[in-house]
C-alpha cells in the first residue's frame, strides 16, 4: 500500500526522547513519559510541557512551598523543623528567578546572583525529576551568567545532585562547610553549555 506520510500539524515524540518546542512565552519541553504520579490511582498524562518564564510576584506562593518542600525531602540529614516557607523571599532577594511550568503549574525554578554570576538555587517537584527539567532549568540560569564561567555551591551528601552537576560539565574547584554541611564549590565554563540559548 501506499506510504503514509507523517502529518505536520502532529508532532513526532522519539521513544524516550525529550522534544523542545519553542513558544512565545518561553521554550517548551514534551516528554512521552510524562511526570512520575505519587498517585497509584491516577494515570500521568502522556506526556508532560515544560514551559520556562521569569517569575512574577504571583509565583512567590507557590515557590516558597516548593523551596520549603523540596528542602525538607532532599536534606533528609537535617531537621525539617528548620526549613520554613517565609525562607523562599528572603533567600533570593535580589536574585533573578527563573520558573518552570507544566500546564501552568510551577514544578521547578532556579535563582541566580547575577552581580556573582552564581547558581544560588535549583529545585525541580521530585514527581518531575529526572525528566530533564533540572537541565533545561540550569541551561536558562546560564544567560544570565556573562563573565564565562558560572559558579553554585553543591552538598556533598546530596549525591542526586552532585552527580547531576558533573554529569552537566560541572568541575569541583574547592570544598567547604556551611550550616548544612559540607559542600563542593562548583564551576562550569559557560561556553561549554550546549543549550546555553534558551
């Protein structure tokens, strides 16, 4: 039989493949995997839209709950008492803060001292990691870096973490201590970045 040729208003999802989509407000990611469901009783969708804007004033609400949660998940060798939800404005005050959406809804963002050119946060919602978020979200933190090398502090014993950063090109160029433990002091030249322009 004839060959049937691939419609151009549909697009193509590689198994396993993440696709960009640019829009207009922010580039775009659909994943076939879709967001890992904490829910055993509700499907994910087929796949999730990953869309990256600046944060507005409206977004603090959500943020500060997705700072205080992620926190109290990820550092685990900490008391969760101490990890407060009023931390999220006080802690990036001055910083620029850059978000991720799925359908409208915040599931990651990332802050950085531009005066530094410095990484100072990067959370992604645990249902969405995994998934590419956390480097489409570093990727867009690296416009904002202009002297060519970027910098983050990374705890040690977030071992996710650490072997993300390395896995993205990241270098260790010291170590030390802060009130939640031991860190690496991390530095990426931002040249190498591959997704550098989004």
């Amino acid at each position: 039989g004839a060959r049937r040729s691939r419609s151009l208003t549909r697009p193509f999802f590689p198994p396993g493949r993440i696709v960009l989509f640019p829009t207009k407000v922010g580039p775009t990611v659909r994943s076939p995997r879709g967001p890992r469901s904490v829910d055993q009783n509700r499907a994910p969708p087929p796949f999730v839209i990953i869309t990256l804007r600046s944060a507005l004033p409206s977004d603090e609400k959500d943020l500060s709950l997705l700072y205080t949660e992620s926190r109290r998940e990820t550092f685990t060798w900490c008391d969760p008492a101490i990890f407060h939800e009023e931390d999220y404005s006080r802690e990036t005050k001055g910083e620029i803060v850059d978000v991720a959406c799925d359908r409208g809804k915040i599931v990651g963002f990332v802050s950085v001292w531009e005066l530094d050119d410095f990484i100072h946060h990067l959370y992604v919602h645990r249902d969405y990691q995994r998934q590419g978020v956390g480097s489409l979200l570093l990727a867009r933190a690296l416009r904002h870096c202009k002297s060519g090398k970027a910098r983050l502090k990374c705890l040690i014993r977030n071992k996710p973490a650490r072997a993300f950063y390395l896995k993205e090109g990241w270098m260790i160029v010291e170590n030390g201590r802060d009130s939640l433990g031991e860190f690496h002091l991390m530095e990426l030249k931002t040249g190498t970045a591959s997704a550098y322009l989004f």
